[in-house]
C-alpha cells in the first residue's frame, strides 16, 4: 500500500481527479465539493448570532471559532473564523435562510462570495509594459527625452519593443508617484502623456495593444479617453480627483483602482504597521468598489491592484505578505493587477532586482494576479508563460 498527498486547488481539479479515478458522474458532483475546504473571517457578527451559527456549522461537519468571551454570551459583536468544504457550506446556506439575527444576511454574502470565487480561473498572464515618460522616472530616469524634450523615435522604438516581446498592456506614466518624487502641474503632466499618445495613434498602436494610462487627474483621463486608450490606472483609487469618477462613466475602458497607504497620490517610506494588511487591503478597495460602481462605473470595468512596496508601507514584510494571501482578493470576483518590478522592497540596488522583479511577479500570478505591470516585458513573459504552463499541462482542471 502506497500513500501521497495530492493537493487540490480549486472545484474544477477536484472533479478531474475524481473523474480520472473511475468515479461516476453523480458520485464526481457529490464528493468534489468534499474535497475543497473554505475558511472565512467574519467580522462584527452579532454575539447572539454568532452563537446560533456555530450550531449551526457544527450541525453540517464544519465549525465556527470564536473568542471565549463570546462563547459565554459576553458583549455585543465579535469576530469569527468559519471552516467547512463546499458541501458542507451548501448545506449550511440552505439552514441559514430561516435564521433570524441577521443570519439570513451572512447567508446571501457567504452565497455571492462564493460565485465570486467560482468564477476564477487560470488564464494565460497578461503583460502590462511600463512607460514612463517622466524625467525624474526612478527608472528611466528621463532616458526617453533628449534636450528636454520628448523623442518621438525612442517612444516609438520602446513600445514596438515590447510589443514584440509580448506585452498586452503598455502604461503610460507622466507623473512620478513614488517616495520623494516632485509633484507636477495637470498641464505639465498633460503635456508629456499627450505627444506620447498623438504618436502611438499617428503610428496605429491602439490596434497592436491595449494602451493605459497612469493618472490621477480627470483632465488627463478625459484626453486619453478622447485619444482611444483602453483603460485608465489610479494610484489614489478615484480619490485623488473628485471629478475622475464622473469622467471614467462616460466611458468604456477599464479602471484599476490600487491601495495605498497615503490619501494623495504622492507616496512616503513611512514603515506603516498594520495588525493584518490583507483585511486593511480588502476593506479599503471594497469601500472603492462600491464608491466607483455608485458613481455609474460598471463593476465588470473594473481591476484592483493591492499596491506594492513603499504604498503599502516602507515595511518590506507587508509587501510579501500580500503576495502570500494574493488570492484571498478573489472574494471580489475581479481581476487583480500587481506591480512589483523593481521595487524597493525587493532590496538591493535597483540594477540588482531583476531577479526578485520576475520571481515576484510569478509568484502574484500563481496566486491569482492577471495582469503583471514589468519593466522587463521580454524577461517577464518568458517566465510566467513557463509559470502558466504548468496550468495547461492538464487545462482541463481550471478551464
């Protein structure tokens, strides 16, 4: 007798190996579900509910943690941990339509998340090229400009680039965001973005690729959209501008929405701590979700990215902390873009981090990132198609 761990990372995977294993198809939609266990914080649930639903968890197999004040009544709210498979979290929605104390509500938001959830799959990565046409860029450091001014040539000679390297994305940046940069006037900003994309549309890039643009600004974002970019990233998430909102639900494109840390969109090395950076990370972009969708933003349009390095916090820990977690943001149900190419957590010089850059950006795609914003799109889309085929080796399991 032969015994080995076989590891299961979604419903799909596990229906596969039943299925492989000989199991018939009734048996295969009964038992997978057996085989994928959810484990859920549940915050400011009422004493008394809390109470009522670990009954009601351990009535299905499953469990419910709790604080020992609350399991003696005491107090009026507590936080909980829930822990079932699919199965038994099914059965456990079915008991918690007729329950009162709001039960019924933690029902319907265990119900959505979980659609949310089911509807990840593994798809082949997507590549966001960086831009930047800043001359204080941390990284290009002015390299694109020649007397002062923009060369139209070396734009043109970068973006064919990385467009043949692989690139589907290429983001333009006409303002540095990062620690100690300097801050620019809208027009300044306007005035570097707009010659870059009269002459990827003079030259037909919007039809080779998909064109972002990184700004905070509405004016900027009105004049891209005018030009045909296809989406729109802001660092503040819709708070740098109180007029960005009203201008991207005119339009079509796509809009990420990053964390951070700093109400503006200049970020700092403050070492931020944080008693858990995930929960910090997910209630601020669930509160801009509901802020952008509010504001006529349809919530298919939109990306989240959980921010990287001195947004976060000047703390390196935090940064990887986020990637380990990654896929706890799949409780959205939307795509996740992460930045982390040559960032300063990564340590080292900043010609020194080219490794860390590729194994970072690896490791957010395996944990559920879909889009990867590099500066070396050649060397990223070598290695995370490496990455993605391990996914296609049996596609079966996740497509």
């Amino acid at each position: 007798m032969n015994l080995f761990l076989r590891q299961i990372e979604s419903l799909r995977e596990a229906q596969d190996v039943l299925r492989d294993l000989g199991v018939d198809s009734a048996g295969v939609g009964i038992m997978a579900k057996k085989m994928i266990m959810k484990s859920f914080f549940i915050q400011d649930l009422s004493v008394r509910a809390a109470n009522i639903l670990k009954q009601e968890c351990i009535s299905v197999g499953g469990d419910l943690a709790l604080p020992k004040a609350a399991s003696f009544l005491e107090g009026e709210f507590t936080d909980a941990v829930l822990m079932m498979n699919e199965a038994q979290l099914e059965r456990l929605l079915m008991k918690l339509k007729a329950q009162p104390f709001g039960l019924r509500e933690v029902g319907e938001t265990l119900q959505e998340v979980m659609r949310r959830i089911g509807k990840f799959v593994y798809v082949r990565p997507k590549i966001m090229g960086i831009l930047n046409v800043t001359p204080d860029s941390f990284v290009d450091g002015g390299a694109l400009f020649v007397g002062g001014k923009m060369d139209e040539k070396l734009v043109m000679k970068k973006v064919e680039t990385m467009i043949d390297e692989g690139a589907d994305y290429i983001d333009i940046g006409g303002e540095s965001t990062g620690p100690g940069s300097v801050d620019v006037s809208p027009k300044e900003e306007l005035a570097r973005v707009k010659p870059v994309l009269d002459v990827l549309k003079k030259n037909k890039i919007y039809t080779k690729i998909k064109v972002s643009v990184d700004t905070y600004r509405s004016t900027v974002a009105s004049a891209a959209l005018e030009s045909g970019v296809a989406m729109i990233n802001d660092v503040t998430a819709l708070r740098g501008d109180s007029k960005m909102a009203s201008v991207l639900a005119k339009s079509k494109c796509e809009v990420v929405m990053m964390y951070s840390k700093d109400t503006t969109a200049r970020t700092t090395r403050e070492k931020l701590a944080y008693d858990d950076v995930m929960k910090t990370v997910i209630s601020f972009l669930d509160e801009r979700v509901d802020y952008a969708v509010k504001k006529g933003i349809s919530r298919d349009r939109l990306i989240l990215d959980p921010g990287m390095g001195a947004f976060v916090s000047g703390d390196p820990k935090y940064s990887f902390e986020i990637l380990r977690r990654l896929k706890e943001l799949q409780i959205f149900g939307l795509p996740v873009l992460v930045g982390t190419s040559r960032k300063s957590f990564l340590g080292g010089k900043l010609g020194e981090r080219g490794e860390g850059s590729l194994a970072t950006s690896c490791a957010a795609y395996m944990h559920g990132a879909a889009i990867l914003r590099v500066h070396d799109v050649g060397t990223a889309r070598k290695g995370l198609d490496a990455v993605w085929s391990i996914y296609t080796m049996k596609r079966s399991q996740f497509l």
